[in-house]
C-alpha cells in the first residue's frame, strides 16, 4: 500500500514539475526574439466543447497542449473581475443583464451555456481563480481587459502569474503610457494595430518607446502597406500575432478556410508564412495538428 501511495505521490510531483517547466519555457521562448517558436492562442478556450471563458475550456486546451488561452473580463457591481466577453450575461448564461449591474454572489449563481446555447453546471469564474487555475500550466492572454488593467495588474501580483499573462489594447501607445504607465513596464503588454490603417506606421514608430513582445496585427485585406509593416515589425525583433478567427482579421486567411474549405496551406500555411508566430484561433486541436504535421509545433 505504500508503495502505491508513494508511485501516486511521485506521478503527481513529476506531472507539476512539467506543467511548470513547460510554463517557464514558453515565457523564455514568448520573451526571447530570435525564438522561432509558434503560439497557439485558444479563442475564448475551447469553447466548441466546453462553454466559452470557462475553466473548462481552459482545461481542455492544457490538456492538447495549446500554448495559451485568451480570455474577456467585466468587472460585477461590487467591484470583483469575472470573465465574460459581453457587456451583459444574457448570450453566455442562464441569466439577464449587465455584469455590472450583478453582484459577485449574484453572478455566481447564474450558469453558463454551451457554444449551442445549452445551459450546462459550469459557472462563471472570477478572474483572479482562473489565474489560479492556470498557474503554471498555460499561459494567458487578457484581451477585453483594459479598462480593468490596474485592477487585472493587482489580481495577477497577488496570484503570482504577471509573468504569464498577456494583456493589450488597441490604444495608441502614448494613450496607454499616459494612463497606466506605472503598470505598463511590469507586465507583458502587447499592443494591437490595424494595419491597414492610414496611421498604423506612425503607431508602430512609436512602439520603440516600449518595444512590445509582439504586436496583434489585424487586416481585411492584403496589400503593399499591410506586408511592409509586417516587416518592419519583424525586422524590429518584434513578433507578430496573426488572428485565423475571422476573414476580415486577416485578409482571408482564417480557421475556416482551413478545417471547412480543407485550403489550411492558404490559410494557416499562409500566416506562417508571413512569420507569425503567435496564431490565435477557434480550431486549436486542428491547428496543433497542422503545425506538428508540418513540425512547427
């Protein structure tokens, strides 16, 4: 018998000191700009199997191995971080109105539905536990999150996961260091640009006052000015985050395309090709499969 307690005891160690090891590799690789490594960004989890900002959602992507979860936070009328992409509660769970008309004990005990509008026994997380939950496991991106970024700042020193989290904004940089510049420095910030845009150049110029990790590049359309900014970002040691959700994010080259259209070479092929190496996206178990086909992953 002590035997079995001692090889379940020993399996458990060995299981945490990876999860925490594959953590701190990733931040390494996340920070270091020569690393060709290539991110996986689950979108909202794994919200096809498992409702969407949910610690399940999030469990399931740890367990394919994906690189790091994106997540929505709102703050409840008595001032606590929960995750929810919507202003309101109505389209994601069993209940009605704005989150921050809802106290935390209020909102704890709506559940959430599934990506079919099925209301299922999970609940919606504060964000300080699926910080906890995440912990040396995954890494985590906060993208609605700004307007909370002090508060998320404090949530992620208390927990002890700032290195870990990526949060961003689409505010141009000296809006961003005008209002938090405090936190700015101490967190992994990752600024979001419409390429396309008449002042995108002007924006990542600017960027060399905090020379970002990675930038989110979104586009509708490919052309001369979206491939040369790519460039310059990339010749700037700064990598590029491409998002497959949608058509109008990336010129066409989205999830599905790749899974419905059966074109992943057009699609995800092509954003690799452009040199991402952060991909977000709604298919994360057939995108791990296509990188490692191709040994990108």
């Amino acid at each position: 018998m002590k035997r079995v307690i001692s090889f379940v005891f020993l399996l458990s160690f060995t299981l945490v000191v990876f999860a925490e090891n594959r953590v701190e590799k990733l931040i390494r690789e996340l920070n270091n700009p020569k690393s060709k490594k290539v991110f996986v960004v689950a979108h909202r989890g794994d919200w096809r199997n498992a409702p969407e900002n949910s610690l399940q959602a999030f469990q399931n992507c740890i367990d394919m191995g994906v690189d790091m979860i994106e997540l929505d936070l709102h703050m409840s009328k008595d001032s606590v971080l929960f995750l929810m992409h919507d202003n309101t509660v109505d389209r994601t769970t069993n209940g009605r109105g704005k989150v921050s008309d809802l106290t935390s004990d209020e909102l704890k005990k709506l559940r959430l539905k599934s990506g079919h509008g099925i209301t299922t026994n999970h609940s919606i997380p504060t964000f300080e536990e699926a910080l906890l939950f995440c912990k040396g496991k995954i890494l985590i991106n906060v993208d609605k999150g700004y307007d909370y970024f002090k508060e998320a700042y404090e949530i992620m020193e208390k927990t002890g996961t700032t290195n870990q989290v990526v949060i961003k904004s689409g505010k141009p940089i000296k809006t961003v260091l005008k209002e938090n510049s405090e936190v700015v420095d101490k967190v992994i910030y990752m600024p979001i640009v419409g390429l396309e845009s008449s002042k995108a150049e002007a924006e990542i110029n600017e960027l060399a006052s905090v020379k970002p990790v990675a930038v989110e590049c979104c586009f509708g359309k490919v052309n001369e000015q979206v491939l040369r900014l790519m460039d310059i970002l990339k010749e700037n040691g700064i990598k590029l985050w491409i998002n497959s959700l949608w058509p109008s994010l990336n010129g066409g080259h989205d999830d599905d395309r790749a899974v419905e259209a059966k074109e992943p070479d057009e699609s995800w092929g092509w954003i690799l090709d452009r040199g991402a190496l952060l991909i977000q996206t709604d298919r994360p178990a057939q995108l791990l499969r296509y990188l490692k086909k191709h040994r990108r992953h």
